[in-house]
C-alpha cells in the first residue's frame, strides 16, 4: 500500500478552501453580513405568517417553508465559512463534519422540492382558481412539506453511509466547509463508483423538480393565452414572485454545472464564489422578493412600521 493510500484515523478535517485567498476578513465580513440578513428577513417572513391567522392559507405555508429550507441551508455551512475566515477556525471534528455534509445537502435538496411544489401551487391556483381552497389546504400542504423532508433525508442517506464505510487516507478538505465531494476525497481507493451513484440520485432530483416547474408555467401561459387582459395580469402578478425565486436558484446552479461540462477550469477562488454565491444569494434574494410582491406580507409590514411610529 502507498503512503497515500494508507489508512488512518481521522478525528478533525482541515478546512483548506481559503487557504489561497488574499483577503479573508473582507470575504468574511460580506458573508457574515448577508448571513445575518439572510437570517433576519427570513424570520421575519415565518414570524409574520405564524402570528397572523388571514394568512394561515395554503401559499403562505409553502413560502413559511421555503424560509425554513434557506435557514437551514445557509446555516449549515456560513457559520464553519466566517469561523474560517475571520477567526482562524480552520478544523471541524468529524462527527459535526459529517452532520454539515448531511445538512448542507438536504437543504440544497429541499430547495428544489420547495420551488416544484409552490410551481404547482401556483399552477392550480391559476388553472382551477374556483377549486383552490378545496383542492390544496393546509392540512395537505404540511402532510406534503414534511414529506418532502422525509423524501430528501432517504435519497441522501447514501451519502453519511458510504462515507463512514470507507477508510480515510486524507484529513485536509480541499473545499471550504464539508460537502459530500469533499470529504469523499478525503478516503482512500477509487471514488468513481461513489461518484457515478450520488450523480444519478441528484440528476433525477434535478430533472423532476425543473421538469415539474417547466410544465406547470407551460400550462400557466397556455391560460394566460386564454384569459382576458385584466386576468392576464393578475395571474402574472400571482407568479411573478416565484418566477424570481426559481431563476435566482437555477442561474447559478446550471452555470456551474455547464462550466464543467465544457471543461472551464476555474481557479480555487472562483469555484467556492461560484458555490458560495448559489447557496447565499437565492437564499437573500427569496425573503425580500415575497416581502416586496406579496400584497398580504407587504401590507402587514406596513402596519407594523405604522404602529411603531404612532406608538411614538
């Protein structure tokens, strides 16, 4: 056996995916900052929605949901990224690694689920709008969101299982927190099969929920077609805000994807910019984009900010 194939026990990763950078406390403080935003306005969405009751309704429960998936997607890994960067933090002990790995993916995983269902969401409320509350209510919606949270979990159970059956040669990550890739090239042998299966698992993944997406505008434009000009924009103003939401995701996503595909080398920091950017940006961009084209949502933060200012 090899020096570099040999075995050995691993109890913390060194996180190596800034190590090239030439301004970490810089990156560090706009990812802490757009974190904290991420945070804040996504706890307000879920606040605002959870203590108002009119809004207790089908629509409102999915993007309550989407806020919960960007919460959870964000904060499995900004937090090991500023300790990175702005305190030194640069090893994380197995077990949490493999946690953020788990976390960072279902996440990721959710967040397609999220937009697919709330694409049907809008498809049904534009094709059946009479039937809307009888065919989608909140009892079905939650029974849905949770699982999907099941499904993810299930489809994604292959990756803990296979890293932690596999010996590892390696404890330095090459990428800036622990994704499955990463921490995959961390164990000893040959990782193409491994590769080739999560591969196929994701592929489906992504083909489904964009399919699914696709379809429902296809059938959202052939009733726009149909409609008068007044419905016409009302049913573009329902889906103008997940319209937003779904490109802010996928640019990114399908960016990378065919950058490696046609074989763009990109340096270390351009790669995690290009990760670290798809997980972060549609994350801020959602919260503000339902605050500012949700009539309901906008209206509420206005009385808020009405009440604070007669109260004074």
């Amino acid at each position: 056996m090899s020096l570099l194939n040999a075995s050995v026990t691993i109890t913390q990763f060194s996180i190596g995916g800034f190590d090239t950078v030439t301004k970490p406390v810089l990156i560090g403080v706009v990812i802490l900052i757009t974190y904290v935003v991420i945070i804040v306005a996504n706890m307000t969405n879920i606040l605002l929605i959870f203590c108002d009751k009119k809004l207790h309704k089908p629509m409102y429960l999915l993007i309550c949901n989407l806020a919960v998936v960007d919460i959870v997607y964000t904060t499995s890994v900004s937090p090991t990224m500023i300790g990175v960067l702005l305190a030194g933090a640069k090893t994380i002990s197995f077990v949490p690694c493999i946690i953020q790995m788990m976390v960072f993916h279902v996440g990721g995983v959710m967040e397609t689920f999220a937009l697919a269902v709330m694409a049907f969401d809008r498809l049904i409320a534009v094709s059946c709008p009479f039937q809307y509350q009888s065919y989608l209510t909140n009892t079905r919606i939650v029974i849905v969101t949770c699982f999907l949270w099941l499904a993810a979990l299930v489809c994604l159970s292959v990756m803990p299982v296979t890293v932690l059956s596999l010996t590892h040669c390696r404890p330095r990550l090459i990428y800036a927190f622990c994704d499955y890739a990463a921490v995959l090239r961390t164990t000893c042998g040959d990782l193409n099969h491994h590769f080739n299966v999560i591969t196929v698992i994701v592929f489906f993944i992504l083909f489904f929920t964009f399919t699914l997406i696709c379809l429902s505008y296809f059938v959202i434009v052939f009733y726009v077609k149909l409609s008068s000009n007044v419905d016409k924009k009302k049913m573009w103003s329902t889906c103008l805000s997940h319209l937003i939401v779904v490109v802010c995701y996928y640019c990114p996503l399908f960016i990378r994807i065919v950058l490696t595909r046609i074989g763009v080398v990109l340096t270390p920091e351009e790669r995690h910019g290009l990760i670290i950017m798809s997980i972060l940006g549609p994350s801020l961009v959602n919260p503000f984009v339902y605050c500012c084209n949700t009539k309901e949502i906008k209206c509420k933060i206005f009385k808020i900010f009405k009440n604070v200012e007669s109260s004074q």
